[in-house]
C-alpha cells in the first residue's frame, strides 16, 4: 500500500525579488561600457579594452540574468510541470561560458602586445578607468545584500566585483605608464586582468553544472536528512532519498518511507512535511508511503 504527499513548490525564486537592483545595475554597467569601449579605442589601451570586454559579458550576464528571472517567473504548465526555475541556471552557464571565452582572447592578445607594445595614452585611460571604478563601487554596494539570494544575483556581483578589481588594475597600469613610459604596465596588467577572470568565473560554471546534473543542494546535509527521517516515530525505513535543486534557493526532495504497521499514515505523511520543510532548506516534498515486504524494480539509496 502506498500514499504519496506533495507539498507545493514556491511561486518565485528568490532572485525575482531582487530585480529591481539587477535593472540598476545593468543600465549602470551598459552605459559604462560604451563610454570604455570608446576611450579604449581612443587611448589605444589594452587594458583598457580588456576590462571593457569583461564589462561587455557582465551587460550581457545581468541582462540574461534578468530575462532569466522574468521566465523563471512563469508558472507551471502541463509541459512544464516544475516552472521554468532552470532558465536562470542555463544563464548562469552562457554567462560562465563566455566569460572564459573573453578570458582567453585577452591572453592572447596580451601575449601579443607584449612582444611589441605600443604608446597609450595614459592620462586619458586613467579618466576613463577612474569613471569605471565609481560605476562598479555603485554597483557593488547596490547588489551587496543580494548577492545570497540566489545563483543568478551571486553571479551579477561577482561580474561586478571583478570589473571593480580590473578598473583598479587598468589605473595602475595608466599611472606606471604615465610615470615611466614603461608600456609593457599594459599587456602585463591586461593578462592579470584575464587571469582573475579565470577562477570566480570556473567555481560559478561548476555551481551551475551541478544543479543541472540534479546534484544535493550544499545547503541541504542529506545523511542528517536522512537521520531525521528514521528516526520520526512510525518509520521503519528509508530509502531511495534524493535532494536536487529546480535553481538557486528552491530545493525539492523525495523519499520511500517503510512504515510501521500500526502508524496512522495521515499523521506520519504531515510529520514528516512539517519536519523536513521546517527543519532543512527544502520547500517541494514527495513521501512515498510503503508497507514492509512491498518491493520495487529499483535502486535503494
């Protein structure tokens, strides 16, 4: 005999309350770029053309991001019987994607300006750099708070935390030059530039691959889920337990449950809800109620 339970999944991910900020953000970091690409060409800097790349894929992350947000938003349907909570995890692979991408040309054509570096001029650079940090200081303090909220926002203030580092990189490089003459500063401050990138952009891309791959959520202990599970009076067994995330902060679970034979199943299936949507990080569960010596053709985890 058998009863299955289903609690009902959230209407919004947690990043839908933040897209206000990321709309701040993005028409900061828009209007930003053109002006950097701009003054790239002018001053003939690198560095300065790098940083506007990376500033080209956070426009492009927190635009998906947003649009992300917006279909995510949308409610189940027959086709769809989960939402449309993934959208926001595909965008944060693109966003990953190409950010490395961008990494790599920057390398290389670093590599290239450094056999033959040209003239730059500085003072020109250090304005436009000089600019760049004050938008990215906005956009950090205005996406600081929401940075926790889901996998999407951590990712827009990542992009904009690395653009604040590499506009203080692209100012020194404009200083060194202006001071020494030394024209090497930028290639050599451009390849730190796609270096940085690098890491924060890889640990984001595994994040997001691993939601894709139904990995348990880090915020969910699934052996002191499990625990808590045998140990709720009426349960025999468990088995079969699997934790996944439908995106960033909306965690779903499912579960066999071997019961006792005198346990009333109504109170055992409301015990067990209550316990693991109040107690763990999960908000969507699935008991399935059996009887002992009810088998199944299937994998016991």
């Amino acid at each position: 005999m058998m009863e299955e339970t289903k609690t009902q999944i959230q209407t919004t991910s947690a990043a839908s309350k933040h897209k206000k900020n990321l709309l701040i953000v993005l028409a900061l970091s828009g209007t930003y770029l053109i002006a950097e690409v701009i003054g790239g060409i002018v001053t003939n800097s690198l560095a300065l053309l790098a940083d506007a790349a990376h500033m080209l894929t956070d426009v492009v992350g927190l635009l998906l991001a947003f649009i992300a947000i917006k279909i995510g938003e949308r409610k189940a349907d027959p086709s769809k019987t989960y939402g449309y909570y993934r959208t926001e995890i595909l965008a944060a692979v693109i966003n990953a994607v190409v950010l490395l991408g961008i990494s790599i040309y920057v390398l290389i054509e670093a590599y290239k300006r450094f056999q033959d570096p040209p003239e730059v001029q500085s003072t020109s650079m250090l304005i436009v750099a000089g600019i760049g940090l004050l938008v990215n200081v906005v956009g950090l303090m205005i996406l600081r708070k929401d940075s926790e909220a889901s996998l999407n926002m951590k990712g827009a203030y990542f992009e904009v935390l690395s653009d604040m580092l590499t506009s203080v990189g692209v100012m020194i490089a404009g200083v060194i030059m202006l001071t020494t003459g030394w024209y090497y500063a930028d290639p050599l401050i451009s390849a730190a530039i796609g270096l940085l990138i690098f890491p924060r952009t890889w640990k984001l891309l595994m994040e997001a691959v691993h939601i894709l791959l139904e990995g348990t959520p880090k915020d969910v202990d699934i052996q002191e889920l499990r625990t808590s599970l045998e140990q709720t009076q009426g349960v025999k067994n468990v088995h079969d337990l699997h934790v996944w995330s439908l995106t960033s902060s909306v965690n779903a679970m499912s579960a066999h449950i071997v019961k006792d034979e005198e346990a009333s199943q109504n109170q055992l299936l409301k015990t067990l809800t209550d316990k693991t949507t109040q107690n763990f990080k999960i908000s969507h569960t699935t008991f399935q109620i059996e009887e002992e010596g009810y088998e199944e053709n299937e994998v016991h985890l």
